[in-house]
C-alpha cells in the first residue's frame, strides 16, 4: 500500500470549523490510513492566531514558508498563493510514488468517505486504456493515475475543484502551474474569476491537446455571469469546433479524473466566497459553497446516459463519473456514435491543424456575440468589467 500523507493548506477564521476539518484527518492517522498530517502555511505573523489551534492538537506537523510577494487583483493573488502555497507543501513529502491527500482547514470531510478514496485509490484511479471503448486511438495520458476531484464541469472545460484533491505526488507535482502575464491579465477581469481553477488544470494538457490553448487565450469570453452565460451556451452549442472542446475534456475527465462528492454531507466546504459577510465565531451560520449545498439536485439534473441535457445547463456540474463515462461507453439516444467517433478523432489529432479553420470561426463567432451583449469590445486591461449587457 502507498504511503498517504495529508497537506493541509491555507488558513480559517473559524478555529471550531478548523478543529472539524482536522478531525477526520486525526482519525485517520490514528486507524493507519495516513502516515502524516502536514500544515503548511505562511509565516506572516498576522496568522499566527489562525494556526494555535491547529498546532494545540499536537498531532500536526506544522511548516511555515515565507509569503510572496505578489501585486494584483485578489483573483491574480490568490492564484499565484495557491500554486506556491501547493508548491511548499509538496516539498515535504519525500517519495514521488506517495499518495497525497490536499485539502484545506474551511473543508469538512466523512472520515469513511475519506478512507474509501485512500483504500482503493489503486482502483478508482487507475489509469485508462488510450485506445477508446469505441477503437478511437487518444492521445497519451499526461497522469500517471488518475486524480480524484470532488467536482468538475461539462460545459466550462477544465473548471474542476481545486480545494480538495488526491493523487500521486508525480502527477499533483504538474498543478504547479507556470503562471505568464497573459494568465495575470486574465485574472484582472472582474468576471473571469474561475480562470484561477482552470488555468491550474488546463495547463498541463495543452501539449498533449493544443486545442485547448484558445481556449485559455478567449476564457473572457466565457465570464462568469448567468444570464449571458444562459444565451452564450445557445451560440457555442451550435459550433462544431466548441463541441470539439467538450468531447475532447469529456475524454480528459473520463481518462485522467475520478470524479465524486459523494452523498450529501460528505463533504462540506465553507469557501470564503459565499461567507463574506459572515460571523466566524459562529461556524453554524456558515453557508456551504456550491455543489455541495445542493448535491442531490446537481446529481439529478446531470442525466447519464444523454450526451446533450448536462452541456445545455448554464453551469454543468458533474458530481460524480457517471455523465462521461456513459458518454464513451454506452450508446446515447441524443448523440449518434458515428459523430462521436469523428469529434473524438479530430480532436486527438488536433496538433495537426485540421481544426484551425473552425477554430477561428467559433471564436470570431463567440467574440461578435460578446460585443452585441455588452455594447463594447473584449478588453486587456485588467481593470476591466463588461458594461451593462445591452440586450434587455
């Protein structure tokens, strides 16, 4: 069995919904499913406060790292905190081959669901076959095994959770994630704050799946706002090069992730994003985060076994595997095998430039549309938020 070592990440506000994190994570470095329990975190003194309760249990070993520097909006910040912050942590686990457990002290997990992942990681995460179930050769893996994340997205390509993950130290090495000016500009825009989550996933398959590079190079023209969000899905799902994207991080999903939040109250996240203007000292007023709130309606609302109802929802939030894995194992009422096969090929030999035509024209279509909802151009500068939509 491979050694698991926990990296606790982060800080919370609350040192009661901090003692309920660690809680399940004690138990099981008790039972012998974890060898160690790490805290790293910064040495800033303004958090010591945060960290007494964590180092009271004595159970942690605590590692604190010099905070950097970093200049920007709180998304550009924030992302560059969470990949060096990642980085620290996984320098305290010595061997490449052991399983690493990342979560965070705002993060309550089922201490058996927990278990469940560690025990039979060898299983769930094991790695796929790169020849299809339907005989398409797909590019080579970029993980070793697959990693386990709790959520991820079937219409917002590479939107996946980055707060709670388990895999091989090998493969969580690569979310590492080199970040280039254009990614920093891209956090400056108001809107496109879920580029943190995906620009850390993406990066690591764009050789493998160049196609995705436009992607990240046009992701303000996926910002994050409901209602142009609803009428923008009516466009993109209407271009052949868009669908491309989505069978081809389907596939991703289905070879390289191993996607389950579990049953309701498996997991509890308390993200600051939705307590902003919350009590801390009162960790029963916390409000969960999204999906984990209302697991069950995401779980229902997916409909495996139909390709097309789960990418036409605003978000597409898949809970656990079973959208994708129908997708590619089963035959599907809404979506002919034939066209399938022909999007999974050209997919995986994009490197060959077979789509730059369409590419184009998706993206050209998709900026026209942009400039009709908000009445202005996209923009670089990294101040910028859309005007008011003027389509109402």
């Amino acid at each position: 069995m491979r050694p698991t070592d926990v990296l606790i990440t982060g800080f919370c506000k609350a040192p009661q919904l901090a003692l309920q994190a660690i809680a399940p994570l004690r138990r099981l470095k008790r039972q012998g499913h974890v060898r160690n329990l790490h805290y790293v975190t910064w040495d800033s003194p303004e958090l010591d406060p945060h960290i007494v309760p964590v180092a009271d249990t004595g159970e942690i070993v605590i590692t604190r790292v010099p905070q950097p520097e970093v200049q920007g909006n709180g998304n550009q910040r924030g992302v560059v905190y969470q990949v060096r912050n990642l980085e620290a942590a996984l320098a305290v686990v010595p061997e490449d081959d052991a399983l690493v457990l990342k979560t965070r002290l705002d993060f309550v997990a089922d201490t058996d669901f927990l278990r469940s992942k560690i025990a039979n990681f060898d299983r769930l995460c094991a790695p796929v076959s790169t020849t299809a179930p339907n005989g398409i050769e797909m590019p080579a893996p970029v993980l070793g095994n697959k990693i386990w994340i709790p959520w991820a997205d079937s219409n917002q390509p590479f939107f996946l959770e980055d707060a709670l993950f388990l895999g091989v130290k090998r493969d969580i090495q690569k979310l590492v994630t080199p970040l280039t000016q254009a990614d920093h500009a891209m956090l400056g825009i108001a809107e496109c704050g879920s580029y943190a989550h995906t620009v850390r996933f993406a990066k690591i398959f764009l050789e493998r799946w160049p196609l995705f590079r436009g992607y990240l190079s046009h992701y303000d023209l996926f910002v994050n706002d409901f209602s142009y969000r609803t009428r923008l899905l009516s466009v993109a799902l209407d271009d052949g090069f868009f669908w491309h994207l989505l069978i081809a991080h389907a596939w991703i999903l289905y070879s390289q992730f191993h996607v389950d939040s579990g049953e309701p109250g498996d997991l509890r996240f308390y993200a600051n994003t939705v307590n902003k203007a919350a009590d801390w000292s009162r960790p029963e007023t916390l409000k969960l985060a999204n999906p984990y709130d209302h697991l069950a309606n995401w779980r229902g609302d997916t409909r495996p076994g139909e390709a097309i109802h789960s990418v036409r929802r605003t978000y597409g939030r898949l809970v656990d595997d079973a959208w994708q894995i129908a997708l590619f194992t089963q035959t599907l009422p809404d979506f002919p095998a034939d066209m399938l096969a022909a999007l999974m090929a050209n997919a995986a030999a994009s490197q060959d430039g077979r789509l730059a035509g369409i590419e184009r024209d998706c993206y050209a279509a998709l900026d026209k549309f942009y400039r009709g909802y908000w009445g202005r151009p996209r923009s670089s500068c990294s101040e910028h938020r859309p005007a008011s939509p003027v389509h109402a």
